[in-house]
C-alpha cells in the first residue's frame, strides 16, 4: 500500500484484527438495515443505518450537522477516535471517509479489502453490535471544497479542463436503470452529458483490496480521467462517487477532485438540464 499517495488512509485486515479491543478506534458497519449481515459482524462494531442516519427522506446524503454529531456521540465517538467503517457493499469505507472529513473528523481509515476481505479469511465474526458510553461530539462546520454543486456542474459541461466522472452501472449510465429500478413514469434515466464512465468497481480487485496505483492510474488515465483536470464524479445519491473521490484524491493523489453528492437523484428531477441516454 507504500505506492498510493496518502498509504496511510488505508488498513488491512490484520491491522484491524490487532485493534479490535483498542478503545481508541470505533468500527462502524453501514448498511440499509442491521440485518444485512446478519451474524457476521465484525467485534467491536456499531451500526449505522444508511437510512435515516446518513441520508434524508430525498435520499440525499444527510449534511446536517447536528444529526452527524448525534450518530457520532452515541456511537462513543471523540474527536481523537480512529473510524474503520465498512459495509456490504466496497464503497462504504470511502462513502463515512468524505462524510466524516467534509465535518472535519482527521482520524478516518478505509478497511482494504472490507467486510469481504475480512470474511474470506476466517476472521472472527459476531452476532451482536456493540454500544460504548456516548460522547458529546463537537462537529466543524462542514467544508464546502469536498462538493460540488449542481450550478457548477452544469457550467462544467463547457469546460475542457473540468470532467464529470459517472461511476454507476452500464445499466444506469445507459439510461436502463433509475436510482435503483427500471425508469417509471416522469422518471429521467441517462447520464450527464459528456460524463466519462468508469464504474466504481473498477478500482478493486476480486477480493476487494484496492487496485494498485498503476493500475488505478491507467484505469482513469486512458480516459481522460488525469491530475490536470478538476474531476467531479457522480453516481445516482453520491455514495458511490465520494468512495471514487476518495480513490482519486488519496490514493491517486489528484489535487482538484469534489463530490458531486446530489447526482443523478437531483440532476434528472431538475427542469430544463441535459440528459443523454
């Protein structure tokens, strides 16, 4: 991991087996429900629900700074606690990785391999979640230079040096697929015109670990996706696409990189904007 930009952003699983009982780090699991990996949990963890403790009624992700703390006090989070979140899904550890950073929260590590990783190796797993005495967390306010708004984008489409990096499904880009189902009435499927697409998926390995940075650089080099630009990558509810800011900025080390959180859930229910199918 000594060839990425920030090494240090990242743990292996080993590292977080020696810290299981280290009261100075907080396993997360992020997840739809605390159900989803139903007796596989990892010692140590808590829960977080994606709905409603991360994200609003709009699927939008929740910004509002008082519901951040709450989830990070009770969860017996400081501001000095080292987070390792992970989930079913690879994009978690990046998706808390922006979430916690756009709040100033510095002690956030992404799990390589994930939940996965973890499992394929016969670490030990546990059916219950576990609770810590809550704290009074204390947020900063939120750093507005890790997103980029919907105005900003759509002036974006006329500049050569800025890019729109769709990291969703073929079956999304391709217009097949609305947020997370086939397109229904009123509903806009498609991209963002002029988005480059390159799925989020593309960055790992079979078993989860990150690829390596030439390998990661070749991947967005060979699509225009390079350090020069300021790339802004979307998905459908900007997830997806701050786990890819993540690979870009600390990984690849790519200096002008934000999030474009409201993606397609907000662009394709605005009036008027470019759709492509």
């Amino acid at each position: 991991m000594t060839d990425y930009a920030c090494p240090d952003t990242l743990v292996d699983t080993q590292w977080l087996a020696d810290h299981l009982d280290d009261p100075n780090v907080r396993i997360v699991e992020l997840a739809m429900g605390p159900d989803l990996l139903e007796n596989a949990h990892i010692p140590g963890a808590v829960f977080w629900s994606i709905f409603p403790d991360l994200s609003q009624p709009d699927m939008s992700i929740q910004l509002d700074q008082e519901t951040i703390e709450n989830v990070l006090s009770r969860s017996g989070i400081s501001p000095e606690t080292t987070v390792v979140a992970y989930g079913s899904d690879i994009a978690i550890g990046g998706v808390v990785f922006w979430l916690l950073t756009l709040f100033g929260h510095e002690n956030v590590k992404v799990l390589n391999g994930g939940h996965q990783k973890w499992i394929a190796e016969s670490r030990p797993v546990t059916t219950e979640f576990s609770t810590f005495a809550p704290t009074r967390y204390q947020a900063k306010p939120l750093n507005s230079k890790l997103r980029v708004l919907q105005a900003e984008v759509e002036t974006s489409l006329k500049e050569s040096d800025q890019v729109l990096l769709d990291v969703r499904t073929p079956e999304e880009y391709r217009g097949e697929i609305f947020i997370m189902k086939p397109p229904e009435g009123q509903e806009r499927a498609g991209h963002i015109p002029g988005a480059v697409h390159v799925e989020h998926t593309d960055t790992v390995n079979d078993d989860g670990t990150f690829k390596s940075f030439n390998d990661l650089k070749h991947l967005y080099s060979q699509r225009g996706i390079t350090p020069d630009k300021e790339v802004f990558p979307y998905c459908a509810i900007g997830g997806r696409s701050a786990f890819i800011w993540f690979v870009l900025t600390y990984l690849l080390g790519y200096p002008h990189v934000r999030n474009y959180d409201g993606s397609w859930n907000q662009w394709s229910r605005l009036p008027g904007v470019l759709t492509e199918p």
